[in-house]
C-alpha cells in the first residue's frame, strides 16, 4: 500500500470469501476469485443500502445498460449491510447486481477503504475497483469528499472508459451520456 488510501492500480486485489446475494434472493458464501474465472469484476464499495446517496449511486449503475449488461465485466457491491437487508435492497430497486456483505469491514480493510467517520462510527470509503482476471487492480477511484466520502459518486464515465480499455470496446449502446 501507498501513503494515499486505497490499494493502487497494479497491485494483486486481495481475495476474499464473504456472503454475496444474488438478484434471485440466494445467499452463499462466494470468493472473489471465483467470479474472477468468468470475467473481470468492479467492486463499486458503498456504505449501507437505503441511504439516499447509495440509492442515487446504485440507480445510476442500474440505468446505464453496459453496467447492468454483465457480458464483458462484472458489477458487484461491497457494504456492511447485512444479507437480508441487500435482498429488500436488490428488489426495492430491482438491482441485477450482486451484493457482497461486508459487515465487518474485513474486506473494505483489506482494500484500505476502511475509516470512522468523526473517528466513531466505521465504514467504507465510496470507492470502486476494476479487478482483472489475473486478479490484478487495473482502475481505481476512491472518494475524496473531506467532509463526508460517502457523497462523493463515483465519475460514471471515467468508469466507463477505464473498463473499455482493459476489457474491450463495451457492446451495450445505450450506455446514457
């Protein structure tokens, strides 16, 4: 790791086995590396489900086909809310993405996006990883928000362009910008 937070762009992502909830509504404990062998995933960390600004975030990525699409890259959220509470989250928002639940943190410390906002209460810093299939970090963004990370949105396409690159010209054409 850097002096900045978060771990940098080609470094090893660190593989980790937690709960992930699937748009179906199953649970199972599932490594990172497992969805790693069928195409590149972006962890897009947040910090709960049902807050205004992570519905905000999670909308955007629903409404923006080439997100939702999956073919050429996988989105997957990371947050501390429980299993039961991404399920409603999933439906309330009709998400086609899988939620990993990070209640601990471990996985958000990990990837050095652990912090305590006025040094009380933990989260993760708004944050999103580009994991190749070699398990290797090829974009990151990280919120850099002083008073409260958690408003900063992730560069929708910034995001867009970086997965372009590494995993192809993207098929989906209603990408909205």
């Amino acid at each position: 790791m850097t002096g900045e937070r978060g771990l940098s762009v080609g470094t090893q992502a660190p593989d980790f086995t937690a709960p992930l909830v699937t748009a179906g509504g199953s649970v199972e404990p599932t490594a990172l590396s497992s969805l790693l062998e069928d195409r590149p995933v972006l962890l897009a960390f947040y910090t709960n489900d049902f807050t205004p600004d992570c519905i905000s975030e999670w909308c955007a990525f629903r409404d923006y086909d080439w997100f939702a699409s999956g073919e050429q890259v996988q989105v997957v959220g990371v947050s501390k809310s429980r299993p039961a509470t991404h399920r409603r989250f999933i439906d309330k928002l009709g998400l086609s993405f899988p939620l990993y639940s990070d209640a601990d943190l471990s996985i958000a410390d990990a990837y050095d996006v652990k912090y305590r906002t006025f040094k009380v209460i933990p989260r993760a810093h708004r944050s999103c990883f580009l994991v190749d299939q070699d398990g290797i970090i090829r974009y990151r963004w990280i919120a850099e928000n002083a008073i409260d990370p958690t408003l900063d949105t992730p560069p929708l396409a910034e995001l867009h362009e970086a997965v372009a690159e590494h995993v192809g010209e993207l098929k989906s054409e209603t990408f909205g910008f």
